[in-house]
C-alpha cells in the first residue's frame, strides 16, 4: 500500500503529481524534465506558498502508484478528488510543457497526454490550443 501524504493532496500536490507522472511515463526522466517541473513550481503563480519539498513525496506516491497494476486510475482517483476543475487545463498545460520540455514526444508521453484529456475533461479544441502553445515555447 502507498504510504499516503500526512494531509489530503492539495491542488498544487496534483499539478506535480500530473507533471512527474507525464515525466516518468517513458520510464526516462530526463533533466529538462525535472528543470521544467521545478521551473513552473517556482515561478507560477498558482504554486505561490507551496512547500517545495512536497514535491519528492509528491513524486515518490507517483512511482509508488506506477508500480501497482491500476496505478494510474488510482492517481487519476487521487487527482480527481483534489484538483479543483477550474485548474484542469493548467494541469494540461503544465503536462504538455513537461512532456515537449526535453524536445521529443514518446509514445507513452502522448498516450498519457491523451489519458489527461480524458479523465479532466479537456475540451478538444481547447486541448489543441495548449498543445500548440506548448510546441511553440519548446521549438529550437
């Protein structure tokens, strides 16, 4: 069993969980990866206050999580119960960023991308508009 967070996961817990999953979901995090995710909770707003630390236990309940045979729907359960739906398209933003962060998409990464979508409801043609902001932020 997972050992669990002291307290319920916050919302900005769900938006690196989200970002260290997309990270972890070719099996190879890369350094621009990690760059990426503590970029973004240093600088945004919406992780203003956040305790930086968390972050590692944010990302070990993750890999727990991959570990177990329905990890990812446990996570998805995790993150549903305590993202708040208007920070929905920016866990999708913030995971389109990780996932082009290091300038190459796998297989995986898009799949989960697309899982993202699914289970927080993302609009198709709003989707499509993170997607292309995040390529163009990425390109060399």
């Amino acid at each position: 069993m997972t050992e669990q967070i002291p307290h319920p996961m916050s919302p900005q817990d769900c938006l690196v969980a989200i970002m260290v999953a997309v990270s972890a979901s070719d099996e190879n995090i890369r350094t621009a990866e990690l760059v990426k995710i503590e970029g973004a909770v240093n600088m945004l707003p919406v992780f203003a206050g956040y305790d930086i630390d968390r972050t590692r236990r944010v990302s070990q309940i993750v890999f727990d999580l991959f570990e177990q045979e329905d990890g990812l729907d446990a996570l998805f359960g995790l993150i549903r119960d305590n993202l708040p739906e208007r920070l929905n398209e920016t866990a999708y933003a913030l995971a389109c960023d990780v996932a082009a962060a290091d300038g190459a998409l796998a297989e995986s990464e898009l799949r989960l991308l697309e899982e993202i979508r699914y289970e927080l409801s993302i609009d198709r043609l709003h989707a499509a508009a993170i997607e292309r902001g995040a390529r163009a932020r990425h390109t060399t």
